[in-house]
C-alpha cells in the first residue's frame, strides 16, 4: 500500500470476531466504504467494542444538541488537538448534517469566526475549555451555556464528546491514521447516484 492507513497492523476482515465484522459491514452499507478508523481499530477487538459502544452511546442519544453540533464539537476539538483523522472524517459529517460546504473548514480553524449561531459559539467555547483545561471550569462556563438554552444534561454530553474525542484524537496520532480519500469530498460535491 502506497499509503498505509496506520502505523499498527491491520487486521484481515475475515480473521475479526463476527460482531466486529457485522459492524465494520453495517458501516461499509451506510457510508459505501469503510472509514479508516475501524480498520484501525479492529487491531483490538476489546478496545474497539468498547470505543464504539461509548460513541454510540453519546452520539446517537436524543438530546439538546442536534447531530450537526455534536459534529461541531468534534471538528473543533479535533482542530485544537491537530488531529487530520478526526477534523477530516468528521468534517466530511458536519458538512453532510449542517448542508453547508464552508462550515467544517471555519470551526476546525476558528469557530469564533465561523459562520455559525452564537448559542453554537458558546457550545464550542464550553467544548474548547473542556479540551485544553477543564480544570479551570467553574459555575460560570455552565452558566454562560444556560443562558443559550443548553441543560446541565447537555453540558455533559458537550464534555462526554470532547473527551471521548481527545481519547480518539491522541490514538489517531499516534497510530498515524490516515483520512479515507472519500472523506475530503463529501459534503463538497453532489453524492453519486447509486
């Protein structure tokens, strides 16, 4: 391969536990390939299993947050900890969600100059301090969210993500995963009819 999609070895499908092949499977239907990350992941059955119980979990629940902020949370934190996985696969989700081509690029750099809601702003400025000093939260970052509509049950899934996504982040660096190709058009151009 030209170029490898991670540093760690990549399992062959039909050597992957069945639940973990049913998965990878379901997510080949939906997208029309499979996204890098799963492959990466496959490398550990247990961590996999784990990993994609967890972002399931936070990211297919009703809440506050509609599915294109949760993808704003990701892009931007994704962006502060320079992770090109997650800022390009999730991206390529945002734009799809939000129906705009512009906005992924715009909040993986500067979501204060993006061109979004100032209630999104304040989603990412909460997101942001949850990614690079949580310690330093304190009763006004929440009340800052209230004052946008957001519930104390949304302020957790705006950290759940942020944090589940440092944990994604930091893996994608170190195994040195690589965007799929069909990540950096999605959104961008007109899908192709089946």
């Amino acid at each position: 391969m030209a170029h490898p999609i991670s540093r760690f070895p990549i399992p062959s499908l039909d050597s992957l536990p069945t639940d973990v092949r049913q998965k990878i499977a379901e997510v080949h239907e939906k997208a029309g390939f499979v996204p890098n990350v799963f492959l990466t992941l496959a490398h550990r059955p247990d961590e996999f299993r784990a990993f994609v119980a967890y972002h399931d979990a936070l990211l297919l629940r009703e809440s506050g947050l509609t599915k294109g902020e949760k993808e704003m949370i990701i892009v931007a934190t994704s962006g502060a900890n320079n992770c090109l996985y997650c800022v390009v696969a999730h991206g390529a989700i945002l734009r799809v969600y939000e129906k705009n081509a512009l906005v992924a690029d715009q909040v993986a750099v500067n979501y204060r100059k993006a061109d979004i809601t100032p209630r999104q702003k304040a989603m990412l400025a909460f997101a942001m301090k949850v990614c690079t000093d949580s310690a330093s939260l304190g009763e006004a970052d929440f009340a800052a969210l209230r004052e946008h509509g957001f519930s104390d049950e949304d302020s957790w899934d705006i950290a759940a993500i942020t944090a589940l996504f440092g944990l994604s982040n930091r893996m994608a660096n170190v195994a040195s995963m690589r965007p799929n190709d069909e990540f950096y058009l999605m959104g961008r151009v007109p899908r192709a009819k089946a």
